[in-house]
C-alpha cells in the first residue's frame, strides 16, 4: 500500500471516531429524566482503535521491511559500482601496460628497422668490396694461369731429371742395404761376444767372491789382522758421592769398529766400562768416551746397552768419524753357523786361540764354547767374558758374555742409551742401570 494513502486513511478515521463521541456526550446531556436503568449483558465488541493500530503497525512494519529492501538494494549496488569501478580501475591499468607494451614495441620494431637498414647498407658495401676483391683474383687466376703453363712445362723436364735421380738413388740404395746387412752381422758378433765377456767376468768375479767369502782363514790371518785394526776406547765418568767428593772411574780397553751395513760403532763388554749393572744403580753426573788408532781420536757421544744382551756395551760413531780414524771396519757375521769352529780373541789378554761352538735351539742367540775342544794358539788361553768372537771368514760374530757363551751381533739394537754430557741428572742413570740387571737377573741362569 502507498504510504501517503495510508496516512489519509488513518486521518480520517481519527477525525470520525472523534465526531462519533461527541455527539454521544451531548445526548446524554439533554434528557430531563435519567433512563430506566436497565443491566443488559452484551457481547465485547472489539475496539475498533485497535484494529487500526493494528493496521497502522502492519503498515509501518511493511514501510520498515520496503526500506530495508531498498537499502539493501542500495547496498548492493552500491557495492555493485564500486566492483565495477575496481574493474574499470584494472582495466584502464591493462589498457595503459598495452599500450606501454605496444609504445617500446614500435620503438624496438623502428630500432630494427633502423639496424636492418644499417646492415643492409653494409652488406650493399661489403658485396660491393667482394666483387671488387673477385674481380681482381680473376685477375690473378689468368696470371696464374699464364705462370702454370709455364710452370707444367718446367714441372715436365723436373720430372724427367727426378725419373734418372731416382734410378741413380735406388741403385745406391740397394748398395747401402747390402753394406748395412753386413754392419749389422758384424755388430751382432761383436755385441755376443761382448757379452760373453761380461758374463765370463761376472761370473769370475762371483766365483772369486764365494771363493773368498767360503775360503776359511787361518787364526793367525785374522789375530794380525785384529792386533793392526783394534782401536782404544776410553772412557770416563764422574759423581759426587754422599760426602761431597767427587768421585771419578776410567776405564781403557781393546775393541773393533763394526758395522751392520748402516751403523758404525764400536763394542766391549760392560765390566769394560766404568758403569755397573746393579741395583740400586749409581746414578752418573758426567759420561765422556774418544775412540783412537793409530794417533787419531775422534769423540764418543754416546754409550748404548744392546737389547738382547745388556752386558754388551755398544758406542755409536759416524761414517765420517769411521773415515777419520782410518782403520778396518768390519762387518757383522751373515751366517755365523756357516764353520763348526770360530777364533777367539782377547781383547785385553794379547791371546788368542781356535774353538768350536754349539747352537742351544732354546737361546738362538747365543752360541755355547765347547771347552774341551779348545785350541789356544798364543799366550795363555783361557776364554772370559768380553773376548771378541770372529768366524772363520774375518767377520765379527760376537762378544762373550761369561766364560762359555757368546752373544751372536746382528744389528744396532740398543734397549737403552746414555748421552755424554756434563749433565745426566735428567738421564737418571741408576734407575736405568737397576732395570738393566733386572733383566740380566731374569736370563737363564747358564748364560748370567
């Protein structure tokens, strides 16, 4: 329903309920004798004013529901302009990123198009300079031509003259080949007898050296030889005892030089040296030791107890110092159980004698001097602990560790070393000396 028909619907009917009460009133006024009161029960009849408020609320809620609706239709197109706007917004966007696009486009197609012209222009005047550069080697073609021509004929009496060379060339070669074949007989004799005089003198020379190193050599050869090579090692060393006084022990004795093939050193039995093995050890202030032969002296640097054996005293020098003092080195035995019989020397004792010695398969190391085999050839023979052991060949096989047995040298191998200095406090020379007998005390009582 229309809104300002509503509303002059609701004032009209205000208007008649207004006059139908009035005239009501006034009646009632009017009558001279109040009306026989008379109870009549009647029905309620609706109130007609609510049936227009009702109508009237019907109405307004019907106008609230239509403004609702138009707002929210307003909302909505409200809303439909804006996304239409957006739309408008990104398009006109896209429109203007085209037409960016389609601007560096023609700016790219007319910078081609620039740069085709100019390689168009340059290609024009690089045919031009080709054809140029075409014509004159046609030119040059016909020259050339002219000049093979020539050249054919020249080439024709050049093949002429090289048939003859190579006629001459081939007849020479036949000849070197023949010369050469009979160079290469006689370089085949001269190179098999060459080697059969190389193989003849190898052999000479090792048949000479497994002679030698086979041939057993008298007692006396190798006495001589020892009395000319033994060198004198001396050494000394100092402590102070309890009392404050300085105590000092030197000690001379016989020995050789020896190498194993890389070592140089000298050997002697420890009761040759001023240090003891015992326990407790002394513990040594000062070492110092020279070896010297034939009035040359070189320093000892150092003494070393060997490992297998710490009775065995070894002293280390270099191959220069071996060079300075300028007598033999021998060398260690490879194959001491090559003879039955060995000779020994003493070192100290100026004798010297032939023995046999027997291999104990429980100390491989050791050999055992059979006593009642003995064979003394100068001075008192009587065998003891520090007499040198050589072979029958010249090598040094060992030094006797007591009466009967003999330890067999292999090698450099020493379990512990003393430094010669002035200062072996930090050397502890006793503790080291205490472990050496205990190791001497564990051997099998035989061989102590």
């Amino acid at each position: 329903m229309n809104r300002s028909i509503l509303i002059v619907i609701c004032d009209f009917l205000l208007l008649s309920l207004l006059t139908f009460s009035t005239d009501i009133n006034h009646m009632a006024d009017e009558n001279t004798r109040p009306p026989t009161k008379v109870v009549v029960s009647l029905n309620p009849v609706p109130n007609p004013g609510n049936d227009l408020t009702a109508v009237m609320k019907q109405a307004l809620a019907e106008e609230q529901k239509n403004r609702e609706q138009l707002q929210q239709q307003l909302a909505e197109a409200r809303n439909a302009t804006g996304r239409r706007e957006q739309q408008n917004q990104q398009l006109q966007q896209r429109v203007a990123a085209e037409q960016a696009n389609i601007e560096n486009l023609n700016r790219q197609l007319q910078n081609n198009a620039e740069q085709a012209q100019q390689k168009l222009a340059a290609t024009e005047s690089e045919a031009q300079r080709q054809s140029a550069q075409v014509a004159a080697l046609r030119r040059q073609l016909e020259k050339l031509t002219q000049t093979s021509q020539l050249a054919q004929a020249e080439k024709q009496q050049l093949s002429n003259q090289l048939q003859l060379a190579e006629v001459q060339a081939h007849a020479a070669a036949e000849r070197a080949t023949l010369m050469q074949q009979e160079v290469q007989v006689q370089q085949a004799e001269n190179a098999r007898l060459t080697e059969g005089v190389k193989s003849l003198a190898t052999n000479s020379g090792q048949l000479a050296q497994e002679i030698r190193a086979n041939r057993p050599l008298a007692p006396n050869t190798i006495f001589s030889d020892f009395v000319s090579n033994r060198v004198e090692a001396g050494i000394s060393a100092w402590r102070t005892s309890m009392f404050s006084m300085d105590t000092s022990k030197d000690k001379q004795t016989a020995t050789v030089l020896v190498t194993d093939g890389t070592n140089y050193f000298a050997l002697c039995h420890v009761q040759d040296t001023p240090v003891t093995l015992w326990d407790p050890g002394t513990d040594w202030d000062k070492l110092a030791g020279t070896l010297s032969w034939g009035g040359r002296q070189v320093p000892l640097k150092s003494m070393s107890f060997d490992a297998q054996d710490p009775r065995v005293v070894m002293m280390p020098v270099t191959r220069a110092d071996a060079q300075t003092l300028g007598c033999k080195v021998y060398r260690l035995s490879t194959d001491p159980y090559k003879f039955q019989d060995a000779v020994l020397v003493g070192a100290n004792e100026e004798y010297y004698g032939q023995c046999n010695f027997q291999i104990e398969m429980n100390t491989p190391q050791y050999v055992k001097l059979d006593r009642s085999l003995l064979k003394g050839l100068f001075g008192k023979f009587n065998p003891s602990r520090g007499d040198l052991v050589f072979s029958r060949t010249g090598e040094l096989l060992g030094i006797m560790v007591n009466n009967t047995y003999c330890l067999t040298i292999r090698a450099f191998a020493p379990a512990a070393t003393f430094a010669f200095g002035k200062d072996l406090h930090n050397q502890h020379t006793g503790g080291t000396l205490s472990e050496l007998y205990g190791y001497v005390f564990q051997l099998p009582l035989r061989l102590q």
